[in-house]
C-alpha cells in the first residue's frame, strides 16, 4: 500500500499546487487571471499578440482541470476505506467529474472560439461594425463559458463533491474525521461565487474560494503522504 499512498499524495499535491503553471504561462502573457474580466476590445489584441503562449497555457490549464476527477474520486476512494461503494459515494464522484467536466468547457472557449474571434478581430478595420460585432460575440461566449466553466464548475460542482465527501469521511471514517468536518466549512466559501449564476455578487472572489479547496485537498495530501511514509 505504500506506493499507492506515495501515488495519491504526488496526485493531490499536482491538484493542489499545479494551477502554478498554467497561471505562470498566461500570466506573463495575457495578465491572466486578471484579463478574465479585461473588456473584450482589450481582450482580444492581447490573444492574438500571444497566441502560442495563450494555448500553451490553456492547454495546461485544461490537462490540470480534468485532472480533478481522478483527484476527486481518489479522495472519495480513500473516504469509504474498507467499506463498499454506497450512493452517497458513487453521487460525489459524479458531481466530482461534473466539476471537471464543466472547467474543460470553460476553458475550451479561449483554445477555440476566443483564438477564432481574436484573429478575426485583428483583420477587421479598427472602428468597423465588424469589430462591434466581434466584440458583442466575444462578449456572450465569455459569460457563457465563464458561468460554465467558473461558476458551476470550479464553484457549485466542486462544492458539492466536497460536502458529500465530507460526508463520506464522517461516515465510512477512511480518512481522519478532522478532514471531513473541515470539508463543510471550506465547501462554503468554495461555493459563493456561484450566486453570480442568480445575479448576486458574491462576497468571496473566485480566486480565494479556489485557493479554499486546493488547500483542502493539500491537507487530504498530507495524510496520504504519512501513510505512505509510516509504511517502510
């Protein structure tokens, strides 16, 4: 079982510390993850001029997101310890891989429609209706690929598999009971940029709700790793 806990640990610690690279990547390159909420006239220039690094980094950004259901039901996994698979389990990996799901369509709009629209937007006269046009498109996919990828996925979905797991935790007791008490608590505040889907403006900003579960799932690696390390 020591290579196992060792394996789980290295996979946790990627999930939690591995959003490091893409955001390096698009950071040096676009302002990233401040150009998110850049207009779309100021947007659009800057993709264009960074083309490679925009898919470089997205594309590393899209290889981390799904990279969370493995994550996710590994933690599920380790929760139910010796016991079987129950509903509550088998619910919290789906909305685990729905989290994963949902960031990949997010994310996908900058490699595809967004790079589309930014060339496009470079070839058109500047002040034309071509680029008004341009700009309005980009506009829309953003906010839909945003509440998508942002809101459901990064905040409602993986919410919701935190309580469940949570949950699981406090029932089958694979993993230390702390960890699951500590799961609801940090579900909360995962979950508040979510309200953005209501119209709301939500108290916490993304970036710390995110910053929330990653650390959740840093402390889930830790425990890993001690088991692996207790067992020479």
């Amino acid at each position: 079982m020591r290579p196992f806990y060792l394996a789980g640990a290295a996979l946790l610690l990627f999930q939690a510390f591995g959003i490091f690279l893409p955001m390096s990547v698009l950071g040096a390159a676009i302002d990233w993850p401040a150009s998110l909420d850049f207009p779309a006239a100021q947007v659009l220039p800057l993709i264009h001029a960074q083309e490679e690094a925009v898919r470089l980094g997205y594309g590393l950004y899209l290889g981390w997101s799904l990279t969370f259901a493995a994550s996710a039901a590994l933690i599920v996994g380790l929760a139910r310890g010796d016991k079987p698979m129950s509903a509550l389990a088998t619910l919290a990996i789906g909305l685990g891989v729905a989290s994963a799901l949902a960031r990949a369509i997010g994310i996908v709009r900058w490699l595809t429609g967004s790079s589309a629209l930014a060339d496009a937007y470079a070839l058109a006269p500047a002040g034309s209706s071509e680029r008004l046009a341009i700009e309005t498109t980009q506009m829309a996919i953003n906010a839909y690929g945003g509440s998508i990828g942002e809101d459901l996925g990064v905040s409602a979905f993986a919410a919701l598999w935190l309580i469940f797991a949570g949950a699981v935790i406090l029932k089958d007791r694979g993993l230390p009971a702390w960890l699951g008490w500590l799961a609801f608590p940090v579900a909360a505040v995962s979950a508040m940029p979510a309200v953005a889907l209501v119209g709301l403006q939500s108290p916490v900003d993304v970036v710390i709700a995110t910053t929330a579960m990653l650390l959740w799932i840093a402390a889930a690696a830790g425990v890993l790793g001690l088991r692996g390390l207790k067992r020479v």
